[in-house]
C-alpha cells in the first residue's frame, strides 16, 4: 500500500519560487511534488539523502532544477529548498554519497 505524505511547511518558498519560474519548471515541480505526496518519488526521481540531515532529501526534478524536502513526520514533509542545483545547500556534499554504503 502506498504511503501519502502531507505538505506542512515551506509553501512561501514555492510561491516565491513560482512566480519568477517558467511554465515548463512549474509542471515539472508540481510532478515531483506530486510523488512526494503519494510516496512514489524514490522509483520515479533520482533522490540523493542529504548527508548532514539523515531526514531530507534532494529530488532531482530537471537537470536545472533541485526540490529538497525534509520528511518532517512519518506522514508529513516540508519543503526546504527549490532551485538550481548550483545553488541547493549540502548538495556537493550528497553528490558525493557511496551508495554501496547506503
């Protein structure tokens, strides 16, 4: 059975971020968006654990384009940053993650 997951915080960050994104980064965010809710996005998304907080997560939404979310409950997750990957705080360091280690 699938697992549904709530948004509980970081709804000012998207709406500050969606009004400066173009259409396409804005269906392709709500997608991914969309398989945090329903669970799906580990099998659907390249997700990178952020390696200083063993909660959050970087989904690799575009090859421009980083949500990080951080499972906040068991059914809740909040969002913590949405950009370029350039810019998302602790990718470099989950870029280099083992995942024979994982």
């Amino acid at each position: 059975m699938a697992k549904n997951y709530r948004l509980t915080d970081g709804t000012e960050q998207l709406d500050a971020w969606s009004e400066q994104a173009g259409q396409a980064a804005k269906n392709a965010l709500y997608k991914a968006l969309f398989a945090v809710t329903d669970g799906s996005v580990f099998r659907a998304y390249g997700v990178l654990p952020d390696r200083q907080s063993a909660q959050e997560h970087f989904v690799l939404v575009r090859e421009d384009l980083v949500l990080k979310v951080s499972f906040t409950d068991e059914d809740a997750f909040a969002i913590r940053y949405i950009g370029a990957l350039d810019g998302a705080p602790g990718l470099d360091l989950s870029l280099d993650f083992d995942v024979d280690t994982a």
